[in-house]
C-alpha cells in the first residue's frame, strides 16, 4: 500500500483525511508541523505528501523547495491562500498539484489518486522506462540507467508531465531549488547526459524532444 504522509497543523482536518484516505487503501503518517518534515521524508521516503502551505515551525513553501533538492515524491500543496495559487500553479515550487481550502475530503482522495497515476511508478507512459523513487534508480528495457541525483530528478518530472513543454529557466528552478548559482547551460549539458545513457541501452531513442527557441518536454514511445 502506498503510504501518504499528512503534513497538517489542524488536527481535526488531517483525521479526517487519514480515515478517507484508510478507506481508499491508503495509510498515512501525520505531521502537526513543519520541523522535521524534511527528515521524515528522507528516512521513511513516502508515496506522496500532502503539504500545508501554513505550518508552525517551518512553512510548506520551504518545506517543498528543500524536498525537491533530493526527491522526487509527489507533492500535492494544500493553501487557504488564493493569493498564492498562481505560484503553485507556475510550480515555482515543484508541486505536482494542489488544493484550496475548504475541500470535500472525497476530493483530495481523488487528487491523490490521479497524481498518483501520472507520476513516477504507477502507469508509465512508456513500458520500457521504469522508475524507483524510492531508490532513485531508473531502467529502461530492463537495464539500469545509473542516473545522478540530479539526472533521475530531471527524468522523473518531465516524466510525470508527458508532452508539456518547459523551458531552461523551469527547469533549472525545478532541480535547483536551494537557488544555487548555475550556468544556464546546465540543463542543456543533463539533458545530453540522459539521451545519451539511454541511447546506450535503447539505440535511436528520443524520449526527451528538444523544442526550438522554447525548452524540453517528455515524448512518450507508445508504439
């Protein structure tokens, strides 16, 4: 069963989301604040979090940024600030969704489950290409793809948004989200790195699809 961890200070908010999600064939852990939630995710590596925007301790905005430093876990936000939407909409964070406050609990089941189903490991897109968030290894055809961090990161989010095109600047804020300083050739020079370690093990293969002037996106082979 997938393991959902409920990063919620509203106790009574983040009950009823674990019974929903218990009766949905999930289990879940609970977290009442921020302070050692990054932690937890790398000791205990969950299926998918779902990340309160307001925390005591620590706010889930750093929360999400400092996770994607390591992980690629899917990260539904949950905000009561509508303000803030557009920034999560833009995935300046690397969420992979989220949702306004107040929701039907039956809602948030179903958004778990749908990101669940386009992110890594559960239906991909391309039969030959498998990831393990877990252990952040990735094979294609069965052979082990020996991907950096960095690399896997990379693979796994445009992965989980087949055909949707991003540019350098996305996706230098995606894998850098500690704001390190990088060239903004760097992504240019992961991208060669992954064609090439999968052309070594699939020859001609072109999964990841240069778009002139604008950026990279995710190509499914579904022949």
């Amino acid at each position: 069963m997938q393991r959902i961890l409920i990063v919620e200070d509203e106790a009574r908010l983040a009950l009823i989301l674990a019974d929903y999600l218990h009766s949905a064939g999930f289990t879940t852990h609970w977290l009442d604040e921020g302070r050692g939630a990054v932690s937890w995710v790398r000791e205990e590596q969950p299926g998918l979090i779902l990340l309160d925007l307001m925390l005591p301790g620590r706010d889930g905005m750093e929360i999400c940024k400092e996770i994607r430093t390591f992980s690629a876990v899917p990260i539904i936000m949950v905000t009561a600030r509508v303000e803030e939407i557009d920034r999560l909409l833009g995935l300046e964070l690397g969420a992979d969704d989220y949702i306004c406050k107040p929701f039907s609990p039956r809602e948030v089941v179903a958004r778990v489950k749908a990101v669940l189903r386009r992110t890594v490991g559960q239906s991909p897109l391309d039969q030959g290409l498998l990831l393990d968030q877990p252990t952040m290894r990735a094979s294609l055809d069965g052979r082990n793809l020996d991907l950096t961090a960095v690399e896997f990161n990379l693979l796994a989010f445009l992965l989980a948004r087949p055909g949707q095109i991003f540019s350098r600047d996305q996706l230098m804020e995606r894998m850098y989200a500690d704001q390190r300083i990088v060239n903004d050739r760097t992504i240019d020079s992961h991208i060669k790195k992954l064609r090439r370690k999968m052309e070594q093990v699939r020859p001609g293969c072109d999964l990841i699809r240069s778009v002139y002037g604008v950026g990279y996106k995710f190509e499914p082979d579904m022949g």
